[in-house]
C-alpha cells in the first residue's frame, strides 16, 4: 500500500523556522518538518524545541492545499 499526502498545513514555530505538516491517508500519521530560516538557525530551533511548544505550532498552522 502506498502512502500519499492528501493536504499540508503551513506554519512557523517560535518565529526562526518554518513548519510543514503532510498528513496521510486516515490521518492517523503524519510528518511533520521545520526548517530553520537561517541556515545555521538549527540550534536556536532546537533550544525552543518543547511538547508544548511544538503542539501550539501544529494547532496553529494553516492548511494549504498540494499542488
């Protein structure tokens, strides 16, 4: 069975980094990325990087549909 997302949501998380959430089919899973803005930014990201924090960038990112 092959696994293809359907919708992404777009957001930022702690206003360094770029976040993108790829459900898949059932949205049971999914993946989810952060992207520094800065290209050495990966330790400030990292030093920010919480539960909480990361569970108020999901809930706040924006769906966007896949073109």
């Amino acid at each position: 069975m092959r696994l293809r997302p359907r919708a992404i949501a777009l957001g930022w998380f702690a206003s360094a980094a770029q976040l993108g959430i790829l459900p898949f089919r059932g949205k049971d899973i999914a993946l989810v990325v952060i992207v520094p803005d800065d290209p050495d930014g990966l330790s400030a990201v990292e030093a920010q990087l919480s539960g909480p924090a990361l569970t108020s960038a999901i809930a706040a990112a924006q769906p966007s549909t896949m073109r």
